[in-house]
C-alpha cells in the first residue's frame, strides 16, 4: 500500500496544497490539460499581450470573496479578480501588482479627513501610484495622529481663502511702458518680494484667522494712490531705505530708473505678510504645549555670525515666545537685541520645517499663496518702474505700513508691457546684461548674483544693444 509521501511525490491526479495561484491545465485532473505551460492570449494587432492563466486554491479564492465586496464599497468601483487577487496576495506577503505588505486597495482608505480618504485627499482618483505616493500617504495617516494636525487638516479639506478687498485702500490704473522708454536711463535693481496688496485675509486654506491679515507689498506698492501723492516709491526698515537712496543717488546727471526685481519666495518671511497670519492661524489649530515649547526653543537657537570676528550670535536666546502676550509688540518694534524683520524671518522660517508643520503649526506654503501676487517669478523684475528724485532722502510714508517705516522717493512711470499690451515681468539678466555677465564670469553663481543685487550698489544704463532681445523676449 503507498505511503502519503508516495502518493504526492508520484501521482500526478493528487493536488498538492500551496497558497500560490498556478497556471490552468498544469495539472492532470484540470481540464484542457493539454494547454499546460500556455500563458499567450493570441489576439489581433494591439491587443496581443501575455497573460498567465491563472487558477487561484480555494483558501485564496474564499479569501478574494471576503476582501472583495468590502474593498469595492470603499472605493465606490468595481474590483476584479485580478485586483482582489492581488490584494489577496498581498496579505500574504506577495502580490502581483504591487510590492510590500500592504493592500493596494486599502492604503490610505481607512483614516477620513473633510469626508474623504487619505487617499482621495492626496491624489483623487488616479488609479495607480508610485512607491513614493504611497509613502506619502502612510505618513499623513500617522501625522494625522497629532489632534492639531487632524484640527487643521480637516478645515483644510473643507474650506479655502477668504480675501476681501481692504476698505479704503485706493489704486491708480497701471501704465504700461513699452521697453523704448527705457533706452539711455539708468536702470538701477530694486528687489522686493512677491507679496500682494490690496487684500484683507480673514481665512487662510480653511483656517479662520484670529485677526486679519492685510496685504500691502509687493511690486504694487507704487500704485496705492497716497504713496503716488506723495511720490514714494517704495518703502522698507530705515537703514535697507537709506541704503537705496544712495544707491539710486549715485547718478546726479542721469535720468534714473528704479527697477523691481522679484525675490525668493521665502523673503516674504521678513514682513508682517508672513508671520501675522501664520501667528493669527494658531487659535483654530491649537497646538500643544510641548509644540509650543519646542517651537519656542528653536527660535531662541537660530543664530547669525557676526561680521568682525565670525562667532556665532543667538539674537533671539531672550525670545519670551511666539505664545507671550507682547509678541506683537515685539514683530512690530523689535528689541535692543534683534530689528523685528529678523524676528519676522526667523519665526516664518522655523514655521516652515516639517517638524513643525508635523506637530500641527500652520502650513507655510498655504500662507505664502494666500499673501503672494499670482505671477510673480522669483529673478523677474519690470512690472513696476519708478523715476527717482535726484539728492533726495528717505521720508516718513502718509499710508502706513505694518513692516516698513522709511520711505524712498520716487514717481511711478508703469511696467514693461509686451505685445499683446499686457505689464509682464522679464528676466533680470535682459534688463542688466552687462552687470549679469561681468559677475557670472567672475565666478558668481544666481543666487550670489541676486544677493549682490540686494545689498551692494548697483546701476547700469540700457543700451540700444540690450534692447533687441527685450524686444524678442516680449514678442515685438
């Protein structure tokens, strides 16, 4: 009589148990057993593929029948057996579509926020994702744990921006100015960040601000109609103005033409445009008081190296916190230690970290959209151009600024428009060719070019040369 190991290791018609799916007919007892090892679906043109033929043992195919229906409702569609079949596989340790551990039809569809899935909420409905996507989606559902994170996620999911026209803040029309005008004048850079004006934020992404937040920045700042009254041009702290001034009166015999150039999205960090409303959103969400500790903390760390010895400087060390009751004083006015610029900066950078964003701070680049002019580029200068005023000092501005309180002198003239008569920005290097060349051939890179652009003197004058590719580039 044959053993059982006899029976298995020599009876093709005994079935052995596996939990892997295996080819039809590569067994005698199937049948059309006569098609073994076949994997080709034989079609026409495009439609030939390969494609095994596949049967499923019983412990997986009751398996399928108990994921597939649940995983169906949650994703509102069909799953075939392939799909369930993966997903089966997948519990087990092994799929056919993806890789790991987890189902393809369950990553992300547990955890709701505003009423979707982690997974809906993150990529809608596309059908397939990347290692990285799912990554991405794993890690919401475990920062979804923090209650400030799920506070602000879930106003995120159900709300947007509400701005509204700031009450009694006045424009002028814009000029435009075709790129001729600027032939024989100085043109000297006058970077600025690529805030708005104009509008007053009561909600940012959801999250309903404590207290409004007002636009006032930006390229625009030439047209509120007081600063045209006044011909001020532009504004910043006292030294920053003083500074351009100089810059812009270095040229007594020429006509001279201040330029705006766009900075870095992150130099909004230095006004009030950032940290009033990232401060403003923290009473919705409700961080904790350890989050508070820690954000308070790094503040005090961040430092600077000081200019005579190189050392490292902590401005910020007596930092009382972004939760004390002056700290509106304090981004206002500064201290003895710090301007309140820095200060600005140093809050919005750190509120910008994962880290913070993990423990339930406000998200930064929500912020940033929401205070920024659509269609500002960072290295793109032109939209806004002012004449300046020969041996003229910096003034106290009549419209007042939340971050800046020294005015410079100037009168608006317009922006560069193209030939569809539209003000657009243009590359910095067109309207400064030959200061961009001189420094990219000493070595410069963008970024020491832009950074020269702020702090040191700068003042070239436009050539009947330079104005033939302006031309081109705007479409004439």
């Amino acid at each position: 009589m044959p053993t059982l190991a006899d029976l298995f290791n020599l009876d093709p018609n005994v079935e052995r148990l596996t939990l892997l799916p295996r080819l039809r007919g590569s067994l005698p007892s199937d049948p059309g057993s006569e098609l073994k090892g076949s994997v080709m679906l034989k079609g026409t043109g495009m439609e030939s593929r390969y494609m095994p033929d596949v049967i499923a043992p019983k412990v997986l195919y009751d398996f399928i029948r108990a994921v597939k229906a649940p995983g169906r409702a949650a994703r509102g569609e069909a799953l075939d057996e392939e799909e369930a079949l993966n997903t089966a596989l997948n519990m087990f340790g092994g799929g056919l579509a993806t890789s790991g551990g987890t189902p393809l039809g369950s990553l992300g569809m547990g955890a709701r926020v505003g009423g979707k899935t982690i997974r809906e909420l993150l990529y809608g409905d596309k059908p397939n994702l990347t290692p990285a996507e799912k990554s991405a989606i794993t890690r919401f559902e475990k920062e979804l744990k923090v209650p400030a994170v799920r506070r602000r996620e879930e106003m995120r999911a159900t709300g947007g921006d509400i701005i509204r026209p700031t009450e009694g803040m006045v424009f002028i029309n814009e000029i435009g100015l075709r790129p001729e005008a600027l032939v024989d004048k100085r043109l000297v850079p006058v970077m600025g960040d690529l805030s708005a004006a104009g509008g007053t934020v009561s909600q940012i992404a959801g999250v309903p601000l404590s207290k409004d937040a007002f636009q006032q920045g930006g390229r625009r700042y030439s047209l509120i109609k007081p600063n045209v009254e006044q011909k001020v041009a532009w504004a910043s702290e006292p030294s920053a103005a003083s500074s351009k001034v100089a810059n812009l009166n270095a040229y007594p015999d020429e006509d001279v033409l201040g330029i705006f150039v766009g900075m870095g999205p992150e130099s909004i960090n230095f006004s009030h445009h950032m940290t009033d409303p990232l401060l403003a959103q923290l009473p919705a969400i409700q961080p904790s008081k350890d989050a508070y500790k820690q954000f308070n903390q790094a503040v005090r760390e961040v430092w600077t190296k000081d200019k005579n010895t190189g050392e490292r400087r902590y401005p910020f060390k007596n930092f009382p916190g972004i939760d004390s009751p002056n700290i509106e004083e304090l981004i206002t006015k500064g201290t003895d230690e710090y301007a309140p610029g820095a200060l600005r900066t140093a809050i919005a950078d750190k509120m910008s970290d994962a880290k913070f964003r993990n423990m339930g701070f406000p998200r930064w680049e929500d912020t940033a959209k929401a205070m920024s002019e659509p269609g500002l580029k960072q290295g793109f200068g032109g939209q806004t151009i002012f004449k300046a005023i020969p041996g003229s000092s910096i003034v106290t501005p009549d419209f007042t600024h939340r971050s800046y309180s020294a005015g410079i002198p100037g009168e608006y003239v317009g922006g560069l428009i193209n030939a569809k008569g539209e003000v657009t920005g243009v590359p910095a290097d067109l309207l400064f060719s030959g200061m961009f060349k001189g420094m990219r051939e000493a070595g410069k890179t963008e970024h020491g070019i832009a950074r020269s652009m702020l702090l040191s003197h700068h003042g070239e004058k436009f050539t009947e040369q330079a104005l033939d590719p302006l031309m081109r580039f705007l479409g004439y």
